[in-house]
C-alpha cells in the first residue's frame, strides 16, 4: 500500500512507557546479488530492543530506496517509494523484546549497471524517521 496513514502515538496509560517507530531495532536480508531487471526479494526486521511499548496503530509508513552505479561510478536512485507497513498482525504493539519480520519486494530495473548497489530501508516515526541499509550487488541479465 502506497501512503499510509501517518503515524501518531497512542495516549500512554499511567505507569506505562512507550516509544515510537522510530526507537526499534531495524535490520535488513538482502540476497548477495540480483540480476537486472529482476526483482530484489528481502526481509526486515524491526526488534523493540527497548524497555517500552511500541505503538503500532496505525501501521508506520516506510521508505524504500534503491540506490545503484551509474555513468561515472556515481550514486542513482532508481527506485524510492513510500509505502505503509501491513503491521495489523501485530495486535498493534511490539513489546519489549518482540520482533517482526515483513517480506518485501523492491524493483530492479533492467537497464542497471552490473555493480555494487545500496537498498536504503526507512521508518516514518512521531519524531522524524531512522533508517538502515544493506548492500547488493547486480548482476547482468542471464
């Protein structure tokens, strides 16, 4: 889903601590290599690592950049896009040392460099947005 709802924290109940999107955990699995014009099939992982309870509700939006080589050795995103996590299975809170893992596809196109390349993975938070990247590499067309 592309735009979700914007994230906003819930009321706090009295005695309870809670952080925001921002404050989890976030890994990614990305595969070595993906040929052009294929799909980049990966995983990330958000962890509350924390002493608190994450909100969930509604789901935090993410951002999803794809940064390859192009002419010259130079960064080029070709693919960044917005999306809203599909988070409902959580109950709607990720409690202290709870984790998640959500299966995702990126595009990659078919005119990209055989090279090294960078996924950029980013959560939209209460407080501004935290992020983390993994690196790749294309492969020519088969």
């Amino acid at each position: 889903m592309r735009d979700g709802k914007a994230f906003t924290l819930a009321r706090p109940a009295a005695g309870t601590t809670y952080g925001d999107a921002t404050s989890l955990d976030l890994r990614l699995q990305v595969p070595r290599s993906v040929m052009a014009g294929a799909a980049l099939h990966y995983r990330a992982t958000l962890a509350n690592r924390g002493n608190w309870i994450v909100p969930l509700r509604p789901c935090p939006n993410y951002t999803v950049t794809v940064n390859l080589r192009g002419p010259g050795g130079h960064w080029t995103v070709h693919h960044k896009h917005r999306y809203g996590l599909s988070c409902g299975v959580l109950g709607g809170a990720l409690h202290p040392g709870e984790q998640a893992t959500f299966e995702l596809v990126a595009a990659i196109s078919a005119d990209a460099r055989p090279a090294r390349s960078l996924l950029t993975w980013t959560i939209e938070g209460h407080d501004g947005s935290d992020g983390t990247e993994a690196e790749f590499r294309v492969t020519k067309p088969a």
